[in-house]
C-alpha cells in the first residue's frame, strides 16, 4: 500500500508542475507522453482484435461445418446426389421448380 500511495504522490507532483507550465509546453511534454501511449495502445489494440477475430473464425468455421453436416445428413437422398440436384444454381431458382421452400 505505501508504494500506491508514494505512486500517487508522485503523480500528484507532476499534475502540479503541468498545470504550472505555460500552455505551449505543456502542449509539447502532453504530446511527447500521449503520442506514444496512444501508438503502443493501438498496437496492443490492434493485436487483440486480430486475436479475437481468428479465434472467432476458428469457432464459425467449426460450427459451420456442424451444421453443413446437419443439414445434409437431414436431406433426403435425391437432393445430395448429383442426379437430384444437378444444374441447381443457388436461391434464384425458385419454389416452384421442385426446390426446397
């Protein structure tokens, strides 16, 4: 607890002596420390989201294959043969063609 409280000591100083400062160097010390910060948070940012979106990509593409395997395993034969379903080209053709509504 005391190195929290000599931390915030600390920080309590160096908020004193920027408020004290003129406004251009404060301008000038604020941007040399929040530039920086801010680069190494995106970067961290950046790593996180790519993490994230490959493991979620991992995990739709698995549960993509589950239901793919659902479905077809639900149809009936004449469908997932190429016999039933040769020269189907995707939603366009309609219910009234023999497709499944």
């Amino acid at each position: 607890m005391a190195t929290v409280a000599g931390f915030l000591s600390w920080w309590d100083g160096v908020e004193e002596w920027l408020i004290r400062l003129p406004f251009v160097p404060q301008l000038l010390v604020t941007l040399v420390v929040v530039v920086p910060l801010a680069i190494g948070a995106a970067l961290v940012l950046s790593q996180v989201v790519e993490v994230v979106t490959g493991v979620a990509a991992r995990v739709g593409a698995f549960f993509s294959a589950a239901w793919k395997s659902q479905v077809s395993a639900r149809l009936p034969a004449a469908l997932t043969s190429d016999g039933g379903a040769a020269g189907r080209t995707g939603p366009s053709d309609g219910p009234g063609r023999g497709g499944v509504s």
